[in-house]
C-alpha cells in the first residue's frame, strides 16, 4: 500500500499532536489540577476565603495541612486517619457528614482520587507523571 506524502505528513502531525496531549495530560499539577476542583466543587463554599467553619480553609494545600478548630484534617501517607476522608464517609443522615446534605456530594470517583492523593502524601504541585498512580485512579481521574 502506498501513501502520498501529504497522507504521511498528516499522519505524522497527529502523532505528534496525540503525543503532546497525552504528555500534557500526564504533567497535570496533582493538587491545582485534580485535589482542588474536586474540594471547590464540594467543600470551599464553607471552607473557604470567604468563609471558614470551624476556622477551616480547604482552598489551598497549606491551609489543608494547618487544618481547623478541631486539628488536622489530613494526616499525610494515612487516609485512614484523615479526618477529611472519615466524615466525607459516613451516612448522609450523620450530622457530622461533609458535604452536608442538600450540598453537592462527591461521588466514589472522587472519594478515591482524595483518599489515593493522601495514601500518596498529599503532593502539591507536581506532575502527575512523576508518582506512581494506580490505573484505577489514573481511570477515574481521567473520567472525572
């Protein structure tokens, strides 16, 4: 089978363009690029600069790890010992479960990528390329 210069050239062209998408996707800044949207999308509204409950801030990692009134909120390396994790957990009905209801949930997918970003050591910025992501975490970051 042959193929004219021009097919080759655009065929070339979307391997390159394929390449750097898929490069770009990988370099995705772990906390600004998949922490943060899934904590503003559920969590800032409350906890955030404009208002603090239980002087509690989830807008930025360093305000995540000073945590609120009641201490920290994540215990890098431990999701198990995550506060954040723990009340995001329990049965929508427990006063004590964040989201309250009638706010915006997380959904499993985002239950797991905060709960695999703790067990990781809750990293800031960097790539996402440059740790270890299991490919079911990897799926649901993608789909989320």
């Amino acid at each position: 089978m042959k193929f004219s210069l021009s097919v080759i050239m655009r065929m070339t062209g979307l391997s390159v363009a394929l390449m750097a998408f898929e490069c770009r996707a990988d370099d995705t800044l772990v906390f600004t690029g998949i922490v943060k949207p899934i904590l503003v999308n559920s969590c800032t509204s409350c906890h955030g600069d404009k208002k603090q409950k239980k002087k509690l801030r989830l807008d930025s990692l360093e305000a995540i790890m000073k945590g609120g009134k009641d201490g920290a909120v994540v215990v890098p390396g431990t999701a198990s010992n995550s506060d954040l994790l723990e009340r995001i957990r329990l049965d929508l009905n427990d006063d004590d479960h964040m989201p309250p209801k009638g706010k915006h949930q997380l959904s499993d997918q985002e239950i797991m990528i905060l709960e695999w970003w703790i067990n990781a050591g809750a990293p800031g910025d960097v790539p996402l390329s440059s740790l270890k992501v299991p490919d079911a975490i990897e799926v649901a970051i993608h789909r989320h």
